[in-house]
C-alpha cells in the first residue's frame, strides 16, 4: 500500500482532503430583507432577458433547438440565482449544470447566470476552498463551450475569438472577487480584534477602580478605627474623672482634640487622593512611614495604654510602600488592643533584617472595650491585602500565656 511521508495510507490522505473540502473555513452568510429584494429583482431581470432570447424574436431565429428544452435551461440558470447569498455554493453548481447542457450556439442563456454565480460563491461561500476550486472549473469550463463556437451564429467575425470571451470576462472577475472577499475578511477580524481589545481595556480600567476603591477603603478604615478608637477612650475617661480630677480630664479632652486633628489629617490626605486631577487642591503630605511610630505609639500611652517600642537592625530608608504596610500593621494591632483588650500593656517591635522586614504587635490581655462590637473582621482582611502586594506574610493569634499577637513578615528584596 503507497504511504504518505508522515506514514499514512495515501486514501487516507485524500480522504482527509476531501474531508477538508466539506468543512466551511469562513463565516456563514446571513443576508438581510434587503439583500432578499435585490437578488430577487436580478433574478427576474436574469431570467426574462434570458426567456426573451430562448423564445426569439425577428432578429434572432437562427437557432433550431427545441424552444422549451432552452426554456428549462433558462429556469434551471436563473431561478437558483434568488438564493445565491444564502446557498452560493449550491447555486453556483446548479448553474454550472445548466450551463454544461446548454448547446454551444446558444450559450448566452446560461452564461451571465453563470457569471452572477461565480461571483456570488467567491463573495459569501462560507466553503473557500471549495469555492475556489470550483470557480477554476467554471472558468474552465466556460473557456471549453467557447470553442466549441469557432464564428460568430451572423457570418461577423468579432475582434477577439469568440473562446476567449469567456475567459477573458470570468478571470479577471473572480479574481477581483477573492481579492474582495478576502479584504472584508480582513476587515471583519480587525473589527472583532477591535472590539476584543476595547473590551480588555474596559475590564482592567473597571479593575483598577475596583482596587483603587478597595485601597482607599483600607485607609479609610484605618485611618478612622484608629484614631477614633483613641477619642473615644480619652472622651469617657475623661467624663468619668471629671468632678473629681478635673485637671486630667482637661489633659484627656486636649487629648481627644489633638486626635481629631490628628484624623482630618489624614481623612485629607486619604480623600485628596480620589481628586488629584484638581490644580487647586494643596500638595499632599507624605504617607506615613516608620518614622511615625514614635507619634503613633505616644498617642495611645496618652490613651492610657502603656506601649513599648523597640527597633532593632540596621535602621535604614525602605520603600514607601513597605513603610506604609508597616505602619499599618502597627495601627491596626493597637487599635485592637484598645477595642479588645482595655488595661492590657502593649509592645511593639520592629526588626530590620538582611532580606525582610519583621513587625510583631503583642499584648498582655485585658477586658474587651465597648467597642469591640463594632468590629467585623476587615481591618486583618485590609493587612492582609496591603501584605499580599510586597509577597508578606501575617499570621495572628492569642498568646499561650494570655494576650493576643499581630506579626507581620515582609520580603525586602521584591519590596
């Protein structure tokens, strides 16, 4: 049995290559109401133009064929032509039938349906390839019946020898047709490849709002649980010693006021970043880093909770972003021990290592504040993300001796 390179039976092959033949490679045509007027209205023009010549009038009775055999020729060539968007292919061999039966003396009956069908498979065939194939047969056979005519059917012998007309009219024509057919191709893919790209360009523009939204929320969560945690318990500590020490209830009010100020700061600062376009709006302040912690820790020692703040390593510039996520994982934990653990002391310690960062917040346990039931688990989920976007890691939970700890683990070296 004779095999193939790639070692398949040689049937097999063909049968692949027919296969091939049957399966469209193109979209299907879908031709509208309008499209449906037109070629009915051609097909009607085909067909009495091609009637008027098959019945013969005073100038045209040189033929002898059986006028309703060329009849039937017409209604086979002509009719077909009123489905040629939908079913090109099909039409074009109907045609190509008919024009086969025609007689070669009488070949303008069939031939300018033929010429429509040819047009019609290499314009909307879904088949191309055999669309291609077929219209190299039409153009063949279209140049075969013209020689079968060697002289004009009136004794006029014209310019250009009657076999060569056909295939001087259905080259160029099909070609210029594929070229067509191939250029709306083209510009059909670059519209999808258009849209495709707009809708990729919609979808990351919807997720970069949906992460800016998420990042301000953060900060906002931070921002305001912290420091109003912080009010709220200079504000009742200070409405409890008021009769009695009304000196440290100033202290506590004054407290409280600085807190406030404390907030809008940074309630500014985090809402100037949804109006940055405006040339009116002031210069924003720096993020808060590292080098807050001090401030941050002395506001809760004012709060009256004891904290202890210790920095080992190398102290040296890291990124804003780390900073940030540092000294959020820091506010965060404080805020807990103020909501959860009131009368608790807590400790901080921040650690410069050769290739990480390491945040640990613990404290000793205490009673749980009024507001820790307001509390809804977002403030670890907010670290969590902010850790997530430098490869860090958190890990939380109670301490075996009592009291609860926040550490926080963040590479250096993708920072």
């Amino acid at each position: 049995m004779t095999t193939t390179r790639a070692g398949e039976p040689l049937p097999e092959r063909v049968r692949a290559r027919l296969c091939a033949l049957a399966e469209p490679n193109g979209p299907t045509p879908t031709p509208t109401v309008r499209n449906r007027l037109f070629d009915a209205a051609l097909t009607l023009v085909v067909l009495v133009s091609s009637l008027d010549y098959a019945t013969g009038d005073l100038d045209e009775q040189w033929h002898t064929h059986s006028t309703t055999a060329l009849v039937c020729l017409v209604l086979l060539a002509s009719v077909p032509l009123a489905w040629r968007r939908r079913y090109p292919l099909a039409v074009l061999w109907i045609v190509l039938a008919a024009n086969a039966l025609t007689p070669g003396d009488v070949t303008r009956l069939t031939f300018y349906a033929c010429v429509i069908a040819a047009y019609s498979a290499a314009a909307y065939s879904p088949y191309r390839t055999a669309a291609t194939a077929t219209l190299a047969l039409a153009v063949l056979l279209t140049f075969t019946i013209g020689k079968s005519v060697p002289h004009s059917p009136f004794g006029v012998e014209p310019t250009v020898p009657t076999q060569y007309v056909p295939l001087m009219i259905s080259a160029p024509l099909v070609v210029a047709t594929v070229g067509l057919r191939t250029w709306k191709v083209r510009a059909a893919e670059s519209r999808i490849r258009l849209v495709e790209v707009e809708r990729r360009q919609a979808e990351a523009l919807r997720s970069a709002v949906a992460h800016e939204r998420a990042r301000i929320a953060r900060e906002l969560h931070d921002v305001v649980t912290h420091n109003v945690s912080v009010m709220v318990i200079q504000a009742g500590a200070a409405r409890k010693i008021m009769d009695s020490s009304p000196e440290l209830a100033r202290e506590a009010l004054l407290a409280v006021e600085a807190g406030g100020r404390t907030a809008m700061g940074e309630l500014r600062q985090v809402m100037g970043l949804l109006t940055m376009d405006d040339p009116d709006e002031p210069e924003l302040s720096p993020q808060p880093g590292l080098e807050g912690l001090g401030a941050l820790v002395d506001g809760l020692r004012g709060a009256g909770t004891p904290v202890e703040l210790t920095v080992s390593g190398t102290v040296r510039p890291l990124p804003g972003g780390v900073e940030l996520t540092a000294y959020r994982v820091v506010q965060e934990a404080l805020t807990n021990t103020l909501k959860h653990a009131a009368g608790s002391k807590a400790s901080v310690r921040v650690e410069y290592g050769a290739d990480e960062l390491r945040v640990e917040v613990t404290d000793s346990g205490g009673t749980r504040g009024p507001g820790a039931t307001t509390g809804n688990g977002r403030g670890l989920i907010g670290l969590r993300e902010r850790l997530a976007v430098h490869d860090g890691i958190l890990s939380n939970g109670p301490r075996p001796l009592g009291g609860y700890r926040i550490r926080a683990l963040i590479p250096l070296e993708t920072a």
